[in-house]
RNA sequence: GGAGGGAUGGCCGAGCGGCCGAAGGCGGCAGUCUUGAAAACUGCAGUCCGGCAACGGACCGGGGGUUCGAAUCCCCCUCCCUCCGCCA
C-alpha cells in the first residue's frame, strides 16, 4: 500500500513512477481528492467530538453541584454528538473508498528498474554457464535436446496421467527416483540456507501453515486483486498460498518489532497452488506450469537500509544453488512494466531448458520497499525513538519444478541416463545416475 | 461438535459509568554510583491520525448498541485456554 503521505507530498513524482507501469494519472489525482475530502470530514468529526467530551464532564459537575444548568448542557453534547455522528460517518466512507483503491493500486516501481512495458523490454544482467564459455544453444547435443516429459516417462520419475487422474490437468504426481529426487533438492537448499551463513547471519528455517486467512493474503498483496488466481474454501474461508512469502510475511503482521529482531531472515519449503485462471494450454506440458509444486523460499523483513543487501544476498543464493547443479541460467533486471503489482525491483532468475529450447523463471527476487510492510503493519522501533515501516524482500531459491525439468534435459546422457549432480547425491541415497 | 473461562500498553497484570490513556511490575532509555559491568537509587518514555506548532482526536481482541459521558453496561463475531466427544 502506498503512503499517502507520499502521496500529499509528491503526486505528480508518484504519478510519473506509477506511469511507467502503464497507470494513468487520473488514478493518482482521485487517491489525492479523497485523502483531502477524508481529512477535512475527519477535522469536523474530532472538533465535534472536543466539544461533546467538554460539555459532557460540565454535565457532571452542574449534576453533581444540583445546578439546574444540567439540563441545557446536556441537550447541547447531545446536538454537537449528533453532529459527530455524521462527520463520522462521512469520514469513514471516504476512508473505506480511499483503502480500497490504495489497496488496488501497485507499487512504484524504483528509479533503477529498467523502463519497458513488458518481458520484452528485461534486461539481461548477467548469463552464467557451467563451461564459462558464452551461452550457446547450439552447443547443447542431441541427447540433451529431449524434451523433460519424455526423459520423465523413459525413466518412470513423472505420472502426469495418473496425477490428472487424481486432480486434473496440471497436477503433476512424481514418482520413485524422481519423487526422492524433488524431496532431495528440498533438504539440500534448506540445509544450505539454515548452516552456510553466506555474507550474513544463517536463515531460519520455518514450517507454516499453507491454508491462511483473507488477512494473511492481503497483506503481501495477492487479495484482493488477484483473487481469481487463488484457490478458496469456501466453507471455511481460507485461501491455498501461491508461495511461502504470503505466512512467511504475515508472521510478523501487525507487530512491532525491535531494531535487534531485524533482520528477521526466514525459510521455508511449501507446496505452492495456482488456479493459472486463463493460462489454459499456455506451456502447460510437463513440469513448465502447475496447479501445486514444491518450492524453497527466501524471506526477510528489515529496515530501509538492510533490504538492498538481503535481496542480493537471496539472489546470490538462488544464483548458487543453480551453479551447483550445474545448470545454465540468467539473471533479469524486470522492466516497470513487467513488475509484479507489489514490488519496487524484481531480478528473475531463469534456467535453460534444452530440451524446451527456452528459458524457464524459477525464481523471482524482489524488494517491496515497505508497501507490503505497510499493508501488513509491520513496523520497528528506530534509534533514537520513533517507529518505521518495515521493508520486505524475498526470493525463491528455488521452485523445483522447472529446475527438476531443466536438469533432466540438461544432464541427460547419451546412453539416455541422467547424470544427478554431486550436490544432491547425499540426498538421493548416493544415486549418480537416473536411468 | 458440546460445556465453561478468558482477551487491557513492547511483555505481564490491576482497573467503581465521569477525577482512566489507563495503577503496579518487567523490559527499554538517560543519569548517579563503579576502573568497567551488575546491583541499588533518580528521572524519562505508549501507539496511531490531523496540525508548522500550540493543540485536537482515536486506540483497553473486532463490530454494533445504550448513555450527556463506556476499558467498565447490553448484543454479535473472532481468537485463546480448560473439560467432554471425535481423531492423523
């Protein structure tokens, strides 16, 4: 949610940043009428309020000293609360208008995010290969150019049919070597971000809930603008997180938190579910897109000055863990156009699927600056007094999926095994090979 | 699912319809003392909104209501705890 005391301040800086996303101005100049016509019925509401706790405790006193003066001061508080019942209730619709528009409205993207309107208009910040020559799709072999659902089905890893079978389309289910092969990817990152510490303090690791309340998913930003790529139970109102961030913010929602808390650098694995409403057909096949995958989550909520370096330090992690299984990937500064709604500056992370002949997201590391703190009320205290809007950070590192896919296309052999790399080994029983 | 008990500041906890933004404690900050720390003592300090400020308003789980006036009385909801039932 943005400040709108920003908003006070600086429309028009608020309007030119939120332009680059492709939002007219006329959407900023509304928030600005209605936080003005909020404010003023607020003002008349607290006038009228001052004179009715005034008037009240002179009711008491004339009552008490029998002075029959009582009765017209009791009649007057009763007129000026009235009076206070309108103002409020005049204040209370612009406010519930204006949230709901806050609400509905994006992040400003950072001045250093690239301009554009959309995936075309990323930049490439960096491209990394195992063999440190430049990126090549010509190298790859034959053997390699395999598309993933085939290598799943010569080696028995996915049943996509009977998954469908169980869920429909879209709900993969794994199976042996490549059910202990998503399983073993989970512990392995898990176990690297809980014990190397990296630049900084270890991340801890958290289990949570993954049906969360309306609240929950409010507050990182996926309600209500997104709610129909959620899934809901109805019968007990609660929604199925798309990723970790969603209770991974909401643990620290509403509170406020001591400088010392901060950073507060979180982990979790959870499946993740998406309706994908609309993206029927739309490279669907195989593992490229989901209903429900498993994914390892990087958290953090820090002040202003910590979440540059957090974020860094989540896309270095996500960036190792990639160049451990030694899978070709680039990095992508999103252009204010291609920002997700909440975020300020977004690097994705994207893996080369040869047998796709594609690159592939599997990790999106963002920086919200505070609109997500602030919708969630997270705060903490400054040194020297005072409070601060928090800001949040977060990354996948990484959602297994496309990883998995990329790898058994990538590390696919000629006599058609696939070579698991050594990383992972200890967690997929010493196994070396698939196939 | 049934019965009962709770929800008060960063945390714990007291609170007669007006003198309650709220006792007390812990924790925090500053000082005295100390080589330093601890202890002890003294002082300061809630959060949010509006306002340059003076100041005004809101906030005692959430929402309604009664009243000139509600942390306090009434209604609804949510969450937590205990017991029973069910159960991985």
């Amino acid at each position: 949610m943005l400040d709108v005391r920003r908003l006070r301040a600086d429309p028009d800086g608020v309007a030119a940043a939120l332009a680059r996303r492709g939002l007219d101005r006329s959407e900023v100049a509304k928030l600005v009428e209605l936080d003005a016509a909020a404010r003023a019925a607020a003002q008349e509401r607290d006038e009228a309020r001052a004179d009715v706790k005034r008037l009240s405790k002179e009711v008491g006193a004339a009552r008490k000293a029998g002075d029959p003066a009582a009765d017209r001061l009791q009649g007057e508080s009763r007129a000026r609360g009235e009076q206070a019942g309108q103002a409020e209730a005049r204040a209370t619709a612009l406010d519930e208008e204006l949230r709901r528009l806050l609400l509905v409205t994006p992040n400003t993207p950072d001045a250093a995010a690239p301009d554009g309107a959309g995936p075309e208009d990323n930049r490439v910040v960096r491209t990394w290969t195992p063999t440190g020559v430049p990126f090549n799709e010509a190298a790859y072999q034959a053997c390699q150019r395999v598309p993933h659902w085939e290598v799943a089905a010569q080696h028995g890893l996915l049943d996509l049919e009977r998954g469908a079978k169980l869920s429909g389309s879209m709900f993969p289910l794994w199976r042996g070597a490549g059910a202990r092969l998503l399983r073993g990817l989970t512990s392995w990152a898990l176990d690297r971000h809980t014990t190397d510490p990296g630049p900084g303090p270890v991340w801890e690791e958290v289990r949570p809930p993954t049906l969360v309340k309306t609240a929950t998913m409010v507050a990182t930003g996926h309600l209500p603008k997104f709610e129909d790529d959620m899934y809901h139970l109805e019968r007990d109102d609660l929604w199925a997180i798309p990723t970790a961030e969603v209770p991974l913010t909401s643990l620290a929602r509403d509170e406020l938190l001591d400088a010392a808390d901060l950073p507060l650098k979180l982990c979790a694995y959870t499946p993740c579910f998406r309706r994908e409403a609309g993206s029927a057909g739309r490279d669907t096949r195989g593992l490229l897109r989901s209903h429900e995958f498993d994914k390892v989550e990087l958290m953090a909520v820090a002040t202003a000055e910590q979440a540059l370096g957090l974020q860094a330090e989540i896309l270095a992690r996500a960036e190792g863990l990639l160049r451990e299984l030694g899978l070709a990937h680039r990095i992508l500064d999103l252009c204010a156009g291609d920002l997700a709604f909440s975020s300020m500056r977004t690097f994705d992370i994207e893996v080369w699927s040869p047998g796709v002949g594609a690159w592939l997201e599997v990790s999106s590391v963002s920086w919200y600056g505070d609109y997500q703190a602030r919708r969630a009320g997270i705060r903490h205290r400054v040194e020297g007094g005072g409070t601060a809007v928090a800001h949040t950070v977060n990354g996948s590192a990484l959602a297994w999926p496309r990883v998995v896919a990329a790898l058994l296309e990538a590390h696919r052999q000629e006599d058609g095994s696939v070579r698991v790399p050594p990383p992972v080994r200890p967690w997929v029983g010493g196994l070396s090979r698939l196939g």
